[in-house]
C-alpha cells in the first residue's frame, strides 16, 4: 500500500472513530499532497517529503511558542498529537552511527571540504540520492566528528 493510500485509509478510519485531531492533520497533509499532484499519482519519497515538511512546521511552531512564553497547553498537546500521528507514515531515520558507517568511504573528502558547511552537504546530497532516510542534524553531528 501507498502512503497517500494509507493516509487515506487512516482518514477514514479517523472519520469514523470522530478522532478529530487526526482526521484534521491527515486533512492537511491529504490536501498538500493533492496540491502537488495534479493529475499524476504522488510517489511515496514526495509525499514523505511533505509529511515532513508539516512535521518539521509543528515543531517549529512548538519551538516558537516556548520561547516566546506562549506556552499553551491545548495546542502543545494537539501539536504533539499530530506529530506522533504524523511520525506513523514515515520511515525510521538512520541513526548516527548507520550515518557515520555510510559515510565512511568519503571520510577525507568531507574532512577537505572548505567548510563544515559544504561538508554536511555534501553529504545530504549523498544520502538523499541514495534515498536513505536522515535527519539533517545527525549529519551534522557525524561531520562534526569527522572534521574533529
């Protein structure tokens, strides 16, 4: 099955059981997929990218409102709701030592990059290509040790 598939099967699901809050967060995320579609079907990497993206925008927005003393407690807890709700559709990140034993053979060329900068993206670049789920701030931590 899909993940538009079954974000749409779990939407349902959610309407029926009236879970408001994941029927809401599946809603967006549905709507944002069905904005990048058009006609074509979305694959799973573009629709994993923007259940990420509406991840990375609640976090941010729990970021924000703890420090800027907005700390309200329904919407923190509707928040992390639709995060762990949201965490359910995507695959498992590597962790930082799957990262370091992938990154292992290019050790030198992204301990010689100019900077730490361009190393972490050379890196990125690297693992994306090769369609390896990460985290951006375990890559920078690997290249940190790296370039230590």
């Amino acid at each position: 099955m899909s993940v538009v598939q079954d974000l749409q099967s779990r939407l349902t699901q959610a309407m029926k059981s009236q879970n408001a809050t994941e029927k809401d967060i599946l809603r967006v995320v549905l709507g944002e997929i069905s904005r990048f579609q058009g006609e074509n079907p979305t694959d799973d990497e573009k629709a994993n990218r923007i259940i990420r993206k509406v991840l990375e925008g609640n976090i941010e927005t729990l970021h924000l409102m703890k420090k800027n003393g907005r700390d309200d407690e329904n919407v923190r807890n509707k928040l992390e709701s639709e995060n762990t709700i949201l965490k359910q559709f995507l695959p498992k990140n590597l962790d930082q030592e799957q990262i370091k034993a992938l990154l292992l053979p290019m050790k030198e060329q992204l301990r010689s990059a100019k900077s730490e900068g361009m190393a972490i993206g050379i890196a990125i670049k690297y693992l994306r290509q090769n369609n390896f789920p990460i985290n951006a701030i375990d890559v920078q931590a690997v290249i940190k040790e790296f370039r230590s």
